[in-house]
C-alpha cells in the first residue's frame, strides 16, 4: 500500500493524460492480438506498453496501482511464451485490468485516499490465470520502513561484535525457542513475558539500525499479543517462527538477512496497523509510521470499490446530462406558466412526470436528500392539480429553485465520484450553489491576482537587496486574500493567511536583519502552495483540504525556520559582545598594571613596552578573529547574491 499522506494527486495529475494513452494503446494492442493471435509483435507492444505504466505509477509512488500493472505485464508476457493454460480467461482479466484502472487512478486524481486493498481481487485474477499463490491484503501493506526508529530506541545500545555476539546469540535462541514452545503448547502469557524480555535484549545488543528496528516491532507485536488487542492465530505463530530462523541466520552471518528482515518487519507493522487499540509500544509505533493512513475506513473501501465497478466521471456526467435536460424541461414550463397568469392548473400535470423521473434518477446516484425534496414538490404539485387550485409564484419559485441547487450538487456529485461534498462549508441555503460557485470563481481569480503581485514584490526586494520598501503592500494584498477565504467560510484557509501577514511584519518588515536563503526558500514554496490550493478552490472539498493541510505545515517549517535564525543571530550578538568585553578589560587591566607604581615604572619600561605590544596584538588577533566568526555565520544565513542560490529562489517565486 503506499503512503498515502506522501502522494500529491497534482504529481498525479501531470503524468495522468501520458497514462490513460498508454493504457489505451496497450488496449488496442492486445484486441488487435485477439483478433489476429499470430501477430505477436502486437503482444510484446502491449507488454512493453504495460511496462511504462508500471514505471510511472512507482514513480508517483501509487504502488497497489503498480503491483497491478506488474500483474498484467507478466500475464501478456505468459501469454506470448505460451504457458498459460486458460488463454480465453487470461484475454478477459487482462482486458478487464486495462479498462478498470483508469478510473481508479482519476479517483485519486480528484483527491480521494489511494485504497490499494480494493485492487486485491483484480491482482489475483490476474496471478490466479498463471497459476501464482493468491496475495494477502499484507502484500500491499508498505510503510516507510527507511524511517528508521525513534532516538528513544537507540538510547538503550549495548551492541556486541564479534565472539560475544555470536556466544550471546546461541544462549538467546535457546530461551526464545523454549519461551516460543511455551506459547504455543500452552496458550500462556508466561511464554510471551519471556519472548517480550529476550526481544528487548536483542533490540540492545545488536547494532544495525534494520535489525533494532525490526525488534521494536516484535516487541509492540508481542506486547499487542499480551494485551489481547492482536489475536494470536497461525500468521502470527508463523511471524515469530520465521524469527527465530533469523537468529540463526545472524548466527550464521547470512548474507540475505537484511532482506527477510524487512519483509518480516513490514508483516509485524501489518498486525499493528489492524490491531484496534494497542499499549504504549504499540501506540508508538503506529504514530512513527503513520499506520493510520493505511487502513482505510468501510466507506473509504465502498467508494474505492466503485471506482473499479465502472462508477467514474465519464459515466456520472452521462447521467448528470440526462437529469440536467428533464430540469430545464420543468424550469422552461414553470417560467411560462408564472408569466401566463389565466394558464390552467391541468398545465402543469405533464410536468409531474418529470420530476418523478428526476427524483429516480437521483436516487440511483445515491442523492437521497435531492431525491426527497423533488418529491414532496412532486406531491405538493399533484394535489394541486387533483384540486385544481392553481399554485402560488412562491410555490413554483420553491421548485425552480430545488431545481437549480440540483443542478450545482450534480457538479459536485461528479466532481467527487459520488461522495457527497458541499462546494462551501457553512453554505447559505438562500445562495444557489451555482451562484456560490460563480462567487468562488471570482474570488479565487482576485486573490491569484494579488498573489502574483505578492511574488513579484518579493523578488523585487530580493534583487534591490533588502528594500523594505518593495514589500509594504504585501501585508494589505495577502490581507484582502484572508478577507476573501472568510467571506467563502474557509476560516482555516484565511488563518493560514493571516499567519503569513504575521510572518511578513515581524521578520521581514520588522526585523533589523536580513532573512536567510532557507527561509526565503521556505517562503516561496508557502506561496506557490497557497496559490495552487486557490486554483483548485472549485476542485472539491478533498483536494482543497489536501492542499490546505500542505500550506500549514509549509507555513509552520517557515515559522520554525526564522525562530531557528533569530536564536542564532541573538547567540552570535551575545558571544561577540562577550568577546569584545573580553579584550576590553584585558587592556584596563594592563593600564593598572602599568600605572599602580611609578617607581616599577622607571625599573621596566622595556618590560612594560613588550606587553603592551603583545596585549594590542592580542586584541587585534580578538577583533579579527570574531570579525570572521561575524562574516562566516552570516554568510550561511544571509542570501549571497553572487552565487546561485539567490536565483533560485528568484525562479521558485516566478516560475509557479
């Protein structure tokens, strides 16, 4: 499974297009096959097609979508050689590969969580037609296992080389398999006590970090196990056999230790991650590895499933188009009738058909609150006809304008692949949403314009350098960007704004020194961030949050980064007042030597005269000594604007 808070659906995005053409030229590839089976060259074209796709997912890091097209390339690549035995069911499964994953990967695209346990089932049709062993849903389960452990774990080192190692070694798997015997013979926790205390010594007294790490996680497994929050079943047993084969491999010094390792490490992290509470090691270890992102929710799985069940934007939109032609039938006919004071009631009864079909429809897209308010109109509307009593323009109006707030949650419908998502939090029920929408649009498109202002005085006051001057708009531009998220109810989008104003007057207009390159660094990715998240307002609740959540933890690094500078400058200010007081009383004190007797004075003056000079050559080696300290420190803080970093910086401010 990848990780999901670590893949930007903007990456996506940009190789989308090249992906959905690959896959559709492997697709004509291999129907072009089928129908001529002696053209192989159209196989291997499909095969190196598939190829591609494979290459490109891992790069963006969707690695179940991946695992996918790896499956599929080996079925064409079997399907060429001959070795698979259903050839029929190969052409079906690989076809069916091809067609599905497209629409899995635009779900992500439009900012929904990658959910690679959904594409199980597809992997082991695929590996089912080459005869392969079927996956568990652990084979897409992939942490970052470089990440490493916490400094806590290595603060325990006691690690052994050599003879002790190997004599520590021999005794430990001798207590691990009697205490492993123990639990599986007795179903005890005296066994696993004795498993968590001899896994806790070998955490300490081995030094490679893939090896603690792989112990800190048998200790939060094993602790789990204790604490009955992980069931003990044959996997586990399984887990903890396949341990004590790797200690005989350490005692062995295998070569292929740190590769069983790894695999073992992410099945332990697996059991953690599925495990619903867990103790203190447990709970460490989820949070290290964000184990949270990897185990989706039912409706996280729901929605992912319909992605691959031909649920995408293309087929939506049909539908959409079907139900927006019977809206303007019905809008279209309750404009005519509102005009035609002396129409008659039985006018409006072919219109109930109408929004019967419209109320179905929304009920199969699964828009039950739409669908219940298109009927009580429906019903409201047929008892007035059945009365003959002509409704009120306050009566129609209500429906027109039920239509029209369907029209914009269609939109949004689409846009999230049937998640329901309000285009604005708080939205006020007396604003259509197709004109919230145009609202949206327009404030969006003001705030870019600012922006682009914002990073064009930004690199003015770089290349001037440092004139404040051609930044002092800069406050009252990002201020009208605050004002425009607040208006849009995106409190948390404006608090990241004010949070950059606060950033522009204390350190930039309001600091006496200059910023530092990491900072200046820091800043632009803020505002290109910022900038893309308003180019996305209308994208949909998901992508926006993706991106907002991006911006604060952008502007935090920022904050960090200048608090880092100021405590540095301020310690580099103390440190060289201290050393020019310091060489300020060692030439007072040399003066009172020098005129505490007038008598000594007579006796040494040669004496006298060597001191001094070597007290002022002292206090020229000081100054000159903290003046290189001062121009080394501040050239590693401040931006040097004949080197390369300065532009950069420059290019990052203009080129998004």
């Amino acid at each position: 499974m990848s990780n999901i808070e670590q893949i930007d659906f903007s990456t996506l995005t940009w190789v989308k297009t090249e992906l959905d053409e690959t896959l559709n030229r492997a697709k004509e590839a291999l129907k072009t096959y089928v129908e001529d089976t002696e053209d192989t060259n159209q196989l291997q074209f499909c095969v190196t097609y598939l190829h591609q796709i494979q290459g490109t997912l891992k790069m963006v890091e969707l690695y179940g979508a991946a695992m996918v097209a790896e499956e599929m390339e080996w079925v064409a690549k079997d399907l060429i050689e001959g070795t698979v035995t259903d050839v029929d069911a190969a052409y079906e499964v690989l076809m069916q590969s091809i067609l599905q994953l497209p629409d899995y990967l635009e779900r992500i695209e439009l900012g929904h969580k990658d959910v690679p346990i959904v594409l199980l089932p597809l992997v082991n049709d695929l590996r089912a037609v080459r005869s392969q062993k079927l996956l568990s849903e652990s084979a897409l389960f992939n942490p970052n296992l470089d990440l490493g452990v916490p400094e806590r774990v290595l603060g325990n080192d006691i690690s052994l080389k050599g003879n002790q190692l190997n004599t520590a070694l021999l005794k430990i798997r001798s207590i691990y398999q009697i205490a492993l015997l123990n639990w599986i013979k007795n179903d005890d926790d005296k066994g696993l006590n004795n498993m968590h205390l001899v896994i806790s010594k070998l955490q300490m007294i081995l030094s490679p970090g893939y090896l603690k790490q792989l112990f800190w996680a048998y200790s939060g497994l094993v602790e789990g196990l204790l604490n009955k929050d992980i069931d003990d079943n044959f996997a586990i047993k399984q887990i903890a056999g396949k341990v004590d084969h790797l200690i005989k491999e350490l005692i062995d010094v295998s070569p292929h230790t740190k590769s069983s390792s790894r695999v073992l490490t992410r099945n332990m992290l697996y059991y953690i991650a599925i495990s619903e509470d867990g103790g203190r090691i447990g709970q460490e270890i989820k949070s290290f590895f964000n184990l949270g992102q990897f185990i989706p929710d039912q409706e996280e799985i729901k929605h992912a499933e319909g992605s691959l069940s031909g649920k995408n934007r293309e087929l939506l939109q049909t539908v959409a188009d079907a139900i927006n032609d019977d809206v303007l039938v019905v809008q279209e006919s309750l404009d005519l009738f509102i005009r035609n004071k002396s129409a008659q009631v039985a006018e409006l009864s072919p219109l109930l058909d109408n929004l019967k079909k419209i109320a179905d429809t929304l009920g199969i897209l699964g828009l039950g609150v739409a669908r219940e308010s298109v009927i009580n109109h429906q019903n409201e509307l047929q008892n007035l006809v059945e009365e003959n009593q002509r409704p009120t323009d306050d009566q129609l109006l209500d429906v027109a304008k039920t239509l029209l707030m369907i029209e914009s949650q269609l939109d949004d419908h689409i846009q999230s692949l049937g998640v329901i998502d309000e285009l604005v939090k708080g939205d006020d029920n007396s604003i259509p949403k197709s004109e919230q929408k145009a609202i949206l649009q327009t404030l969006a498109k003001e705030s870019i314009i600012n922006l682009q202002q914002i990073k064009s005085n930004f690199v003015a006051f770089i290349e001037s350098p440092w004139d404040k001057n051609q930044v002092k708009d800069n406050p009252r531009l990002l201020n009208d960007i605050a004002g425009a998220m607040k208006i849009l109810n995106l409190s948390d989008a404006g608090t990241h704004v004010d949070n950059i104003i606060g950033y522009v007057n204390s350190d930039i207009l309001g600091s006496e020194s200059k910023p530092s390159a990491l900072q200046l660094e820091q800043l632009a990715t803020v505002i290109s961030t910022l900038e893309y998240y308003l180019e996305n307002l209308d994208q949909g609740q998901r992508i926006r949050e993706t991106l907002l959540s991006k911006v604060g933890q952008q502007i935090q690094a920022l904050q960090h980064q200048a608090s880092q500078d100021v405590e540095f400058n301020e310690q580099l200010a103390v440190e060289k007042a201290a050393a020019e007081s310091e060489s300020g009383s060692d030439s007072i004190d040399e003066e009172a030597e020098g005129s505490s007797s007038p008598a000594d004075d007579e006796k040494s003056t040669a004496e006298e005269s060597a001191v001094v000079k070597e007290t002022a050559e002292n206090s020229d080696v000081a100054d000159e000594a903290v003046q290189q300290v001062d121009t080394s420190v501040e050239s590693t803080l401040v931006v040097d604007f004949s080197g390369d970093v300065d532009d950069e910086i420059k290019e990052v401010f203009l080129e998004e």
